[in-house]
C-alpha cells in the first residue's frame, strides 16, 4: 500500500470527528454549525484553534468585562 494511502486512512478519522464535534456545538451555540462542520473537513487542527478562540474565548472574555 502506498504511503499517501496509509496517511489518508489515519487522518480520516480525526477530520471526521473534528467536524461533528464543531458541527454539534456550532449548532448549540448558534454559530453556524455548516461552516465549521465543513471546515473541519478540510483540515486540523485550524478549525479547532479559531473556533475556540473566536465562538468560546472571545464572547466568554467580552462577557466578563475584560
């Protein structure tokens, strides 16, 4: 098996997972959930990062006053 093939077959799983996981709480929060869900498709960990910090970290701060 080709080593391209081995790597595809081993990152799957995590952009699929990284994708529901940003596709289900988009949605709880009202963020929208397509544009993350596809997102995290397309690569890892970015997604990741930027929804943490731009959807939780920012509002969460703006909220405390800080």
């Amino acid at each position: 098996m080709n080593e391209k093939w081995i790597l595809v077959l081993f990152i799957s799983p995590f952009l699929l997972l990284q994708s529901f996981l940003l596709f289900i709480n988009a949605k709880k929060r009202g963020a929208h959930p397509w544009f993350w869900g596809i997102w995290g498709l397309i690569q890892i960990p970015m997604p990741t990062l930027f929804y943490w910090f731009f959807i939780i970290w920012l509002p969460a701060r703006r909220k405390r006053g800080m």
